[in-house]
C-alpha cells in the first residue's frame, strides 16, 4: 500500500507509491510493440481499463461498452487507493499515514487523434460537466481535504497516452501548494477584508496590458510574477471559491474561453507541451470568501534546473506583458494558424 510521508523540516506531503513503479512506460517498450499497441483510452477497448465511473453515452448504450462520448474510469495504476482507512500516525519526528484517496481519468473523448483545441464548445462543456460532477460526488468522501485536477497533454509535460484525457487525484491532506495560497489570500483578506484575487481583477482589467481574452463570465490573463512563459490563468470575474457550483450556462462561457486559450497557445508556440491546473477550494471545509477558484495552464516551454531547485525561485525569460500582447494578437481560423504582425 501506499503512503503519504511529511516532510518534517517543510512540512510538504509527498506520495510513496510502490504501484507507480509497475507502470507500462516504466518499461520502455521496442518500437514495433509501441506502434501495434492498441489505446486502452479509445472506443472499443473498454475491457482494458477499469469499470466506468461516470459516462456520458448515446442512445442509452450498456456501461462499459462502446457508445459513450466521455468516460471517468479510475487509473489503473492509482497514485492512491480508494480502500481502507487514513490510519495516520508518528514514527519519531515523521508523520505518516495509508496512501488513501482517489486516482481517475477523464478520458475526453472517443477519438484518438482529437485534442482540446480541437473540440467544440459542446465537447468542451461535457469535460467541464465531468469535472464538476466528479468533484461533487467525491467531496461527500469524509477522508478527503482536497481534490486536485489537472491535464498533461504531449510526453514532455508527462503524458504517457496520447488520446485525450485529464485526470482527478482526492488527497486526505492539502497539498502544500494550495496550503501556500490559502494563507496569502487570507492574511489579504484580514487586512483589507477583500479577496486578492478579485482586486488583482479589477487592476488587471482596468490596465489591461496582461489581459489576453473575456467574455461576460471569465478572464483569461497573464499574471503578474509568471512563473513560466506563457503562463495563463483563466478566473471567474465575479467571486467563486468553488468550481463545483458553477451552472451549466456559465460552464458553456468557460468552455469557449478555455478552447480559445489553448487554441492561441496552440497557433503561437506551435502547440506545445502544456499542463493545466484547476485550483479550487478545500472540500469539507466552510465556504472560503478569501479563495476564487481559477485554471493554471503552464506550457511547457522552460525546464527547472538546479538554481531553481535549490532557491525556489523561478527565471522566466517572456514578460507576461509581452506575452499577453502577444496571445492577442493570435488567431485562429478553420484551424489553421495565423499570426499577425506585432506592433
């Protein structure tokens, strides 16, 4: 079984999962196998992935069989287990406890080769839709502090399967990332009793210089002390802490703003590697006025080496200034990629 260890002088949880090591891509396979290697992600080969989860089908088709549009599975090789209990104790000055939690894929589509830039609004709504049921249904689970979601898409941002998925891991701790903004929008909060996300809005939106796209609902932006080039945040414009509540129509909103984004990046950096995040309030805890939920897409463009391993500082060398005005200036049309001169 697996466990959550803690790091005593940091305080940061890390995983200790004996089950990842037994990955396929663990063992690099000969080419000829890699190529006739048939995608336990696409239609028709449902028997290669565990029971369904969740699945939006047509026509009222049977539970794990073709007919679906979207499928939640769980991973077959989970960085945590859904079993057993918490059971967290001490050895000396180490806090350990059973890796428990839950490890799934959302599988985005039927088509291999169709990617997130490439799906309709319709097709983008479904994964939102997949998120916030997923979320709702597994924060009812007393074991969990918190629900991350988060995609990869090409191998240099960790996918080890083309076809189109993202995936959901609920941890009984939170993570220490989210545990570092909790407590600066808090101490913001205390001292001005208004959510630092909200007043970076209104500053961003009335200068708009790191503002790459809106709608009614939702910003997309460049922030302020990017981490790494090209680094957009998609962020209701009015005050939500919890992505799980959000309507069907404003979810449509999203769903546009999202496939404009990752269409932007596409047609500018030639689609890159990407990883994106969705940051959300803790589950089981009251509401969090001082917390906005918000979507973290980071392509992956920069690699982090030894200064910022050892510093914690990260060296971003594209303004998010120069990016933004660089976003807006891209297109995209009948998917091909256009951009247009710089001023």
């Amino acid at each position: 079984m697996s466990e959550l260890r803690k790091d005593p002088i940091v305080s940061r949880w890390v995983i200790i999962s004996e089950e990842r090591g037994k990955r396929p891509s663990d063992f690099p396979p000969d080419d000829h196998h890699f190529k006739t290697m048939q995608c336990p992600f696409c239609e028709g080969n449902e028997f290669t992935t565990p029971p369904e989860i969740l699945a939006y089908r047509r026509n009222g088709s049977a539970a794990n069989a073709p007919g679906w549009d979207l499928r939640v599975v769980p991973n077959k090789y989970p960085a945590l287990q859904i079993e057993g209990s918490l059971n967290p104790h001490g050895e000396g000055l180490f806090d350990l406890m059973h890796g428990i939690g839950a490890h799934e894929v959302i599988i985005e589509t039927n088509k291999h080769q169709k990617s997130l830039m490439e799906f309709t609004d319709e097709e983008m709504l479904r994964v939102l839709r997949a998120y916030r049921d997923r979320l709702t249904d597994l924060k009812r689970d007393q074991r969990f502090k918190y629900i991350l979601i988060f995609k990869n898409h090409g191998s240099a941002a960790g996918a080890t399967v083309a076809h189109a998925h993202s995936q959901l891991i609920a941890t009984p701790v939170i993570p220490s990332a989210v545990m570092e903004e909790l407590r600066g929008v808090r101490a913001h909060y205390d001292l001005k009793e208004r959510c630092i996300f909200c007043d970076i809005l209104r500053q961003e939106m009335h200068h708009g210089q790191r503002i790459v796209a809106a709608n009614e609902s939702f910003v997309a932006l460049e922030p302020f002390a990017a981490r790494f080039p090209f680094e957009t945040w998609i962020l209701p414009q009015h005050h939500e802490s919890r992505f799980e509540v959000e309507p069907d129509d404003r979810l449509g909103r999203l769903s546009s703003l999202v496939r404009e984004i990752l269409g932007r990046l596409s047609a500018a950096l030639d689609d890159p590697p990407y990883n994106y995040v969705l940051h959300t309030a803790p589950v089981n805890q009251k509401e969090e006025p001082v917390y906005h939920w918000h979507l973290e897409i980071i392509p992956k463009l920069t690699s982090i080496a030894g200064f910022e391993w050892g510093s914690g500082f990260f060296i971003n060398p594209t303004p998010p200034e120069h990016a933004a005005q660089f976003l807006r200036q891209v297109k995209t049309k009948n998917g091909q990629r256009i951009t247009e001169q710089l001023s």
